[in-house]
C-alpha cells in the first residue's frame, strides 16, 4: 500500500504541475477506514479551501458505503465550492489486489473563468450528462457533510419536515443510508432529532426502505 501511495502522489504532482494552480489533486486513504482525515495528499488546496487531514467529500462516503465491485470511476462531473466556483471534477477508484478500494484519486479544475468566455472553449467545459445536474457540494469537515446530506434529502422529498408523513421521512432516510450518512459517528443522534423521531423509529425506517 505504502508503494501504491508513493506513485499516486508522484502522478498527483505530475498533474498539478502540468495543469497549474488551477488544477486541484487529492488523494483520499480508505485504508485507514479514519473519516476525520481522509485526505493524505492535496496539490492546489484553495481551490476548494481543503488542506491535508480535512474529512471526506459525499463521494468517499458513498464509496464506504456500497459494494466495491460495482463502483466505477466518475469523470467530468460539476462540485461547488463553499463560496460558489464551479469545478469540473473526476473521481478514480484505486484498488487492491483483493478488488477492495483503497484510495480515491480527485480532480478538481476551478472553471469559473472559463465558463464566461465564449463557444471555443466549450470542448474544454463540456461535462456528462448526469441525473442530477446541480454541482455537488464539496464540504470540509463530517458536520458539514451531514448538514449538506440531510438538505439533501429534505429537498428530494420537497416539503419541510414540519409537513412529512410517515412515507416521506422513510424516503429521506433511505436516502441518508444510501449515501452513507450513518458512517458518520453519532449521525444517527442528529436525523433523529432533525426529523423528530426516535433512534428505535430510525433504525425501523432503515429497515423498511431495505425491504421496500
């Protein structure tokens, strides 16, 4: 693992050099299973505003989350940062020899110039189609994270949690699980009393939206 890392941080600052300041690298260490500090290499930090040892993207939880075999290296996608630039990013799955994931290579080039300037540079711009295509938020520690997660899921049920019956608390809760909101330490303490309801009433809408 030790020389896994070693060429990861060589081809990181490979990168940045080659694409400039412009150009943020990250390697994120899964090994570790340490959601606090997942970042053990970072090149071109404030373009997000993330330094070595900060927590973990929405995208390391979900890959924590599901099976690693069915997880494919995400390319061209948009994230946000805190304070509104738009990034082209890609997220690389490095594996183990037993298939397990063991560190995330990411790219994240600031495009907020670029996306002011006009038609010839759209091949540079040009991102995949996706579902959802509101960037994703890139977030700095696991509180932040789980705030960012639980918006989330209010806003794919579209009503306030004052007005959420039965059915939509479930919806949002499968939600969180799917996106592996419950990895986060005592996450479990914070929806409940965000959505009023108890750890057991929780732990029964966790069970129900697997069965559904």
């Amino acid at each position: 693992m030790k020389q896994t890392l070693e060429l990861l941080t060589q081809i990181a600052h490979g990168v940045a050099s080659e694409f400039g300041t412009s150009c943020e690298v990250v390697i994120h260490d899964l090994t570790k299973r340490d959601l606090e500090s997942s970042i053990v290499y970072i090149e071109n930090g404030h373009v997000s505003n993330r330094s070595l040892g900060d927590a973990p993207s929405g995208i390391v939880l979900e890959t924590l989350h599901k099976d690693p075999h069915l997880l494919q290296d995400r390319l061209s996608y948009l994230t946000k940062t805190d304070d509104g630039r738009i990034l082209k990013s890609s997220t690389m799955y490095v594996r183990g020899e037993n298939g397990v994931i063991e560190y995330i290579f990411s790219l994240n080039y600031d495009l907020t110039g670029l996306i002011t300037m006009d038609n010839a540079l759209k091949s540079l711009i040009t991102t995949e189609q996706e579902a959802d295509k509101q960037p994703r938020k890139i977030t700095h520690n696991v509180n932040d994270l789980l705030d960012m997660l639980i918006e989330q899921s209010v806003a794919l049920v579209g009503k306030p949690v004052a007005l959420m019956n039965k059915d939509d608390k479930v919806t949002a809760i499968q939600y969180l699980n799917d996106a592996g909101a419950f990895l986060i330490t005592k996450s479990g303490d914070k929806v409940s009393n965000y959505f009023g309801i108890s750890k057991f009433t929780l732990y029964s809408y966790m069970d129900s939206s697997k069965q559904a």
